[in-house]
C-alpha cells in the first residue's frame, strides 16, 4: 500500500482496527485518490464504501485497485468538486479525508470547512478519520516562503483537536506521523517525480519539476523534519437527542 500523506502501513492497520464501524455500515472518503486507504478499510470491515476526488486519472486507477482487491464489496468512485458541492447529509457511518481538507477549500479555513461538512454528513454517533497537518513549531520565514501560500497548516496538533470539540466532536483517538514516516514519505516523493521525468522524456517541464523536488528536498531537510507534523484523529458525532 501507498498513501499521499506520511502513513506506514502498520499505523494504517492500526486506525482501521480501532474505528468502530460495522459491516452494514457506509463509508465515504473524500479527497481519496487512488483509494488505497478506503480501499483497505473496506476489506477490514466489509463495509460499502464512497470515494470522492477531483482527478480522473486517480479515480480510474481507484477503480481497477477495488476491483481486484475488494471484487465482492460495493465500492464507487465518484469525480467531484467539494467546494461546489456537499455531501449528502447524514449518509455515511464514517467520513474520511486523510491528507486532503484542501479539496473543501484554500487556505485557513479548508480544514474547518472540511470538519463542518463532514459532521453533517455523518450520522448521529458516527465518525471522522481525519489526517491533517500542523507545526510542531513556529515556522521559519524561509520555509514558509518555499512552501508558498497556501501553506496548507495553519495550526498546532493541539488546535486542530480543539477546534474538532468547538464544533461538538468529541475526539477517540490522536497520534502523530513519526520521523521515519515523514522520511520514507518525502523519499517516495522524490523517486516518483525522477520517475515521471524518465517515463516522459519529451516533458518540457522535466527538469524544472527536478529542481523543484530537489529544492524541496532540501528544504525538508533543513526545516520540515523539526517543524511540519502530521496528526491522525477520530472523531466522533454526538446524538444530541
């Protein structure tokens, strides 16, 4: 398994088993890529499940993933755009976006945006899985600069969790992507874009997204590995009958 967001397959495994969602429960991951989590989740627990992303080529390989990993589950996914559109409401027994609260919008508010459409979504006593980043530290000038805005983290590990429960959620579960996370997920960044470069060797743009990778690389380096974290949280809704 590969995911877009610093997640060993161990720490995967252990978010799956400590979810407590049933087999006749439904399942919608937005944001979800190349479904590999949904997908894993959805062999876990025999649930039905929605996956939910902008990119067609993402989608399509999505589908050939569930087909052959989880043939006899229902499994659909699903092009979309989340700032146009909502979730159906109080659908789903668990609600994921692991890395990916950007798809509900830019900047500051896309992680709160991303939480008050996923809790409508959900039904009373449901939950949320929900992978966000945030600083372990202030961040230098420099890195915020290579970065570029949106930065995509605008708060602590302990301010992403406070503001869950200011929206009435009530948090089952935290825990922090380790160094070594961190590492083998920049590392499998760079070896894709080097990849990509020697598969489309015509690509006008092939060395710039070099440079561009090399440059972030460093900078990970210098700054990220003590200042950029990323938090897992479930949640879950209240029934406030």
């Amino acid at each position: 398994m590969s995911f877009n967001v610093p997640l060993s397959s161990a720490r995967a495994s252990r978010l799956i088993e400590i979810i407590p969602v049933t087999s006749d429960a439904t399942v919608v991951d937005a944001g979800c890529g190349d479904g590999d989590f949904l997908i894993e989740y959805l062999k876990h627990s025999g649930s039905e499940g929605l996956g939910i992303d902008i990119d067609s080529s993402l989608l399509k390989l999505a589908r050939e993933k569930a087909s052959q990993r989880i043939p006899d589950l229902t499994c659909t996914f699903r092009k979309g755009d989340l700032t146009k559109t909502s979730l159906k409401a109080n659908a789903f027994d668990l609600a994921i976006c692991l890395g990916a609260s950007h798809a509900f919008g830019t900047g500051e508010e896309a992680f709160p945006t991303c939480l008050e459409k996923m809790i409508k979504a959900v039904r009373a006593d449901g939950c949320l899985l929900i992978g966000e980043g945030y600083w372990k530290q202030e961040p230098d000038p420099e890195y915020l600069e290579l970065i570029g805005e949106p930065v995509g983290i605008y708060r602590t590990h302990e301010e992403n969790i406070a503001l869950a429960e200011n929206l009435g959620l009530l948090p089952l579960y935290a825990a922090t992507s380790t160094t070594e996370e961190w590492d083998a997920f920049e590392d499998a960044f760079s070896k894709k874009v080097h990849a990509m470069a020697k598969e489309n060797p015509d690509d006008p743009d092939k060395q710039a997204k070099r440079e561009r990778a090399r440059e972030w690389r460093e900078g990970y380096e210098k700054w990220g590995r003590t200042t950029m974290g990323f938090g897992f949280y479930v949640f879950r809704k209240l029934d406030d009958e």
